[in-house]
C-alpha cells in the first residue's frame, strides 16, 4: 500500500452532497495531508479540522491549475456540477458549468500529467427512447434534460481524453444517492432524503413525485465505496472509459414510504408532482450493472430496508 501515501489528490466540490464524506473516506485512506477539499462555499462543518481546504472556483482554469502545481496534486475528484432540477431553472448556465468545468480539470489532467481524473456521470444520461428496466451498459442515450445532455458529452470527452491523451479518467453512473451527512443539491432524487428529515420531525411528507415513480437509488456508502473500489482498480481492469453503470435498489416514494412507515407507523404522504416528475418519467426505473460487476467486482451492499433502518439511526441516534 507504499503508494498510497505518495498520491496528493484534490476534491473539487467537496462541500456537496458527496464531497463531504467522499474527502473523509479518502483521508483515511490517504491520509489527512493529502487530500486537498476545496469548494467555491465555506468549508463544511464535517470537514473542519480534518485536513487542508483551500476556496476554489473551478471555472477559474488559471486558479486550478496553479493549485494543482502548488500542492503537487497526482489526482482529482471533480464533482462540482448543477443537477438536473437546478439545471432546468437555467438551462445555459448548467451546461456552461458542467462542461467548462469539466474541460478544465481534463486540460489540467493532461498538462500536468496527472495520475487519475474521477468525474461522475448520471442515471440522467438515460431518456425517453432508453430501455425502462435494467438499461443497459451501452444502449439508446437521448437525454432530454441539460443536466444530462451535459452527462452524456461529458462521458464523451472522458473517453476522448483517455484515447487521445491517455489520461486517465474513470466514472460512474451514480442513481439517485441517500445519505445524513450532507443534503442533497438540487436533483429530481432529493425526495428520498427529504422524506426522512420530514418523517422524524413533522410525520409528514408533501412528495414532489408521484407515489408510483420508480426511479435507481444508492446510499452512499456504497456510492462512497463504488467510487474508491473503481479508482483503485487496475487500469488493465478498466474496459469503460465513458461511464459505468452501477446499481443497488430501485424504489418508489410509496414504496420508501412504507418503508419507513415500519419504524414511523403513524407517517403521512401527500403526492403533488411538479416539473420533477417530467424529469423523473425519462429515467430508467433500473439499469443492468454487469459490466461494473464484472471488471471492477461492484457489488452493493444496501436495500432500501437496511438503508431505511441506517438513516433513521443516524439521524436520530437511538431511534428503533
Ligand atoms: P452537490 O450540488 O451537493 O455538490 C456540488 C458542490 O460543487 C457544491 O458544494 C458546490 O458549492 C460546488 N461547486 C459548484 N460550482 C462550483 C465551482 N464553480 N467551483 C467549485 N465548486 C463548485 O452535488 P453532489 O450531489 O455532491 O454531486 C456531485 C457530482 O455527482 C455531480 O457531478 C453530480 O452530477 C453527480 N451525481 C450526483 C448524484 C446524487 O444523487 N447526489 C447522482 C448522480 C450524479
Ligand atoms: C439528480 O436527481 O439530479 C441526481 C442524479 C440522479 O443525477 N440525483
């Protein structure tokens, strides 16, 4: 494990709702020193005293690229990025973000020759013309959302740099992700979080989508877990330079109701869809992970029961 200690990485977006406990876990790997979290907000409680933070806004190429020589960085994890609810409030914003930002951190990647770029893709790439269940590895992409329209050519420049310029870049189609630490930002899948804080503190919950909306969900310690096991892989290993699908359950608000409903028995649900639920019915209800599987050895750990079962005790330590 020498060589570990010898890799400087940097988080881009490590305030969000992966950044935060993706820096931890990668510090304790890595070690503290050597992970580099950086944001364009204030530092996150979590992160306070865990290791270097340094204001970065990645839009900024000359800022990032300066940081990357300054702290001898080897590889970065860029996951700042708007979502696909915030993406559709301003269109031209979200794919100017998402692309330049993640042009910069490949240019970076190749002037500096960097040992690994990570950058996570989307469920979102999926549309209306892909398979429904278990969406296959490769198959129909024709997003409807900017979100992820920009997903699928951000997963094109991945490859584009991997063949042209060998860099290398590795991903994920991260579904839809549950976690207590940090709240979501902005996507169609924050229901699932917001479910919970609602249930513990109201026993009510408005659902902005329908009660039979399915829809792929991870928690995050398995997305925390995919996205290490991946980057440590053998590049030989490696045979999807865009992005792999990777999978753990599918649920609907009615069925992530009932769930906590066997801890909170007394929870009530009311369905008013919005603009999410047009975003939402352009996504699979499940995608076909085999490929992940087979290179890399991806396999979850969570179903929505025992994920059901871990929020609640987080959020509420104590709670049965
Ligand atoms: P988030 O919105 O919670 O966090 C993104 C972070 O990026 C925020 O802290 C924000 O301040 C920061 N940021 C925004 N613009 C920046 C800039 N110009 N410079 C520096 N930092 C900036 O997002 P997240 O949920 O943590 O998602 C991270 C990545 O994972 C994104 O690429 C997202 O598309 C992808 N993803 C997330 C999910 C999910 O369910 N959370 C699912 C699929 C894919
Ligand atoms: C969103 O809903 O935008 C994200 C995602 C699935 O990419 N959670």
């Amino acid at each position: 494990m020498g060589y570990l200690n010898k890799e400087r990485i940097l988080v881009i977006g490590a305030c969000g709702q992966i950044g935060v406990e993706l820096t931890l876990a990668l510090r304790k790997i890595y070690g503290e020193g050597n992970v580099v979290a950086s944001d364009l907000r204030d530092e996150h409680e979590l992160l306070k005293g865990t290791g270097p933070y340094v204001s970065l806004d990645v839009m900024n190429k000359e800022m990032l690229h300066v940081l990357v020589i300054r702290h001898n960085i080897t590889q970065v994890y860029h996951l700042a990025a708007i979502l696909s609810a915030t993406g559709e409030k301003n269109p031209g914003l979200a794919w100017h973000i998402n692309m330049q930002s993640l042009l910069h951190v490949l240019d970076v990647a190749k002037e500096e020759s960097l040992h690994k770029v990570y950058w996570p893709s989307s469920i979102a790439v999926f549309g209306p013309g892909s398979p429904k269940q278990h969406a296959p590895q490769h198959t129909i992409i024709e997003p409807t959302t900017v979100y992820g329209i920009s997903k699928m050519a951000g997963e094109r420049w991945l490859e584009y740099y991997h063949k042209r310029y060998g860099v290398d870049v590795r991903s994920v189609r991260y579904p839809g992700l549950i976690s207590y630490k940090s709240a979501p930002g902005g996507g169609t899948t924050d229901y699932a979080v917001e479910i919970f804080h609602e249930a513990l503190e109201e026993k009510r919950y408005t659902c902005f989508l329908s009660e039979d909306t399915h829809l792929p969900m991870m928690y995050m310690p398995d997305a925390i877990r995919a996205t290490i096991e991946l980057m440590e892989a053998p590049a030989e290993k490696i045979t999807v330079r865009s992005a792999y699908n990777i999978s753990a359950m599918s649920f609907s608000p009615g069925e992530i109701s009932e769930a906590i409903r066997k801890h909170i028995p007394d929870l009530e649900v009311d369905y008013i869809p919005d603009y999410r639920q047009e975003i939402s019915d352009t996504w699979p209800q499940t995608v076909d992970d085999s490929q992940a599987r087979a290179d890399w050895g991806w396999k979850p750990q969570y179903d929505l029961q025992r994920m059901t079962a871990d929020m609640l005790v987080n959020l509420r330590p104590g709670f049965q």
